[in-house]
C-alpha cells in the first residue's frame, strides 16, 4: 500500500468513495463530482506550491499496489482565513444566592472562531474491506510525516475535528435539540451544504448569545464532546499522537475538536531522516512509516524495517513503493507510539 497526492485521474474513484460513506459523517467529501474536481485542482495545486496556506488542501490517496484507490485523508493549510470557522466553546457560567443557599454551575456554549488559521487533518475515509492490517493507521499517520517533512507549510497547531454522536439513521440529538430550531433544515442537508463549501448561513442564523446547556434535552447534553462509535478508533490514535480536546465542539452535532502543537505531535516529534539500505529487515524488525521526502512526487508507505548505524533497512518491495533505491534518503518515524498496541 502507498500514500501519495491525488490526481485528476482519481475522480471517479473519489466519488465512489464518498457515496460509500452515507449521508453523513465526512462532509468534507460529498459525493459531488463539481465540487470534488474543484477540490482535487486546489489540492494538485497545493502540491505544486501554486497556493496560499489560507488555501493549500493537501489530499491525499491510499493506493493498493494494482492502483486501486481505497482511501482517502488531507491536511488543510489553514482553516478560517478565507471563510469563517465556527465551533463552540464549552464555557461555564456561575450562578450564587447566599440568601436563598442556591449554588448552580451551568455549562454554556459560545460561538467561537478561536481555532482559526490552524492547520486541520480532515476527510480520513477508508474503504470497509481494507480497514485491517497497517493501512488505517498508514493513512492517518502519513500525513503527520509530511508535515514533519514541510513544517514551514503548516500552521503551529494541528486540529482534527471527529464526528459526533449520531443514531443508525443519522440523527444527531444535538441537532434535535438545538440547531433545527435555527436551521429548521435535517442534520444532514446541514452537514452536505457545510461540505460543499456553503458556510454562510451559518452566521446568518446561528445565535450569538451564549446558549446554556440547561435548556437543551438530557439527550443533548449527554453527547457534547463525544466521540461516534465508529470515530473511536481515529480518536484513540490521534490521542496517542499527543493530541487532546480543549473544550472545543462542533456546531451541529457537538463532536469534539481536538488539537496538539505540531512539534509535540510524536510522529513529527520522533521523527529522523534516514539513509536507505534495501536488505532483508529481519523478525525483530519494527513497522515504520516511511516518506520519500518529496512533495509533489510524495510516496509513504508502511513496512517492517529496521535501524542499523544511521540506516534504514527495508525489504525490495518496500523500496520499490517508495520508488527509492540504496542511499537515497528518506524520513521515518514507527508506526505506532511505543505505549500503544502493535
């Protein structure tokens, strides 16, 4: 398997990966082929360095070694700086009577552009039948050694905003009990019309005011900074990466939006340019990310390699995804944190 920057030629696959999603939960990929040409222009042109950071959309493709297309993950340069960005913070609001001996904590909601101008991982999809082996952390993380490899394209702090709590028909209790009033639009054509690039509503009818949780459904309440079920796992990743929720959630289903500066994420933290040397690894060998260092040309992959006096060990196989041959240089981090499961 290999990670490297889409292409043009990747649209059809690109749209049968979105309509593979549902109807909601990725609405950075909506199965629209206008927009996704659209996207896949800016991203080819991020590549080539021919964009602002305010728009960079570096995207990118897991490719199987027949050139099947079967994933998809990005890095956003920055978000907010062409259009706003909203999230709510989660805020508390102290309520006292000595008088009457009532004490009362209410967690509150403010409309928030806080997180603007940071850079975003986003659109990490997976087909169903390769989610097995090395390839979902592959995905993820590949893009953690290009930002190691290019930091001065990216911003001091990386977010990723994960999918919140909604039911087998994709009903969000959040929205139920807070933004149809607003919106009086379903969940999910709320969802396509932010993926497409259509935010503006949003400051039109969105409140200003702090909203006190108090008022929302029991519901509600209970899912504010949690995770969907099928959203763990990237979570539980990005977590052992070093990133972490701030009190940041999304506006329409309450998901949490998690940060980490971009020097203390362990895959760029840890991460070391290496010399080639194309052998046989051996069983004690340790799976790593691997990156080609280039950008345009970007190849990553993932395989058993080992370290032996400043080199990197990989098998030929490995060498050839990468495209790379003994003595060439590449950068590479393991796969995994050392406290988290092989």
């Amino acid at each position: 398997m290999i990670v490297r920057p889409v292409r043009s030629s990747d649209l059809p696959a690109l749209i049968e990966l979105a309509r593979s999603t549902g109807t909601t939960g990725l609405t950075t990929l909506p199965a629209n082929e206008e927009r996704l040409g659209h996207r896949v222009g800016w991203a080819e042109k991020s590549f080539r360095g021919e964009a602002e950071r305010g728009d960079t959309d570096y995207l990118f493709v897991l490719e199987n070694d027949e050139g099947l297309v079967v994933g998809i993950s990005a890095i956003a340069g920055a978000v907010g700086l062409r259009e706003p960005w909203y999230n709510y913070r989660v805020g508390l609001t102290v309520s006292a009577s000595q008088e009457l001996n009532i004490y009362r904590e209410i967690p509150t909601l403010f409309l928030a552009n806080d997180l603007t101008g940071n850079s975003e991982l986003c659109s990490l999809f997976l087909r169903g039948d390769y989610r097995s082996g090395l390839n979902g952390r592959l995905l993820s993380r590949a893009r953690m050694l290009f930002i190691a490899e290019f930091p001065e394209l990216f911003g001091n702090k990386i977010i990723a905003e994960m999918r919140g709590m909604s039911d087998e028909h994709g009903r969000s209790p959040f929205w139920e009990s807070l933004g149809r009033h607003f919106f009086k639009m379903e969940f999910s054509q709320a969802d396509y019309l932010t993926g497409v690039g259509n935010k503006s509503f949003i400051a039109e009818l969105m409140p200003k005011f702090p909203l006190y949780t108090c008022f929302l459904s029991e519901a509600a309440r209970a899912v504010i900074g949690r995770v969907h079920t099928d959203t763990e796992p990237a979570l539980a990743m990005l977590k052992q990466e070093g990133f972490n929720y701030q009190g940041y959630v999304d506006i329409f289903d309450a998901g949490p939006a998690i940060e980490c500066e971009t020097s203390k994420i362990r895959a760029v933290r840890e991460s070391q340019t290496l010399v080639l040397a194309v052998g046989t690894p051996g069983d004690d060998a340790t799976p790593y990310i691997i990156h080609n260092r280039k950008r345009e040309d970007c190849r990553i992959t993932a395989a058993p390699a080992r370290l032996a006096a400043g080199t990197l060990v990989v098998d030929p196989l490995t060498a050839k995804r990468l495209r790379m041959g003994a003595g060439d240089n590449v950068r590479a981090v393991p796969l995994s944190a050392s406290r988290e499961a092989k």
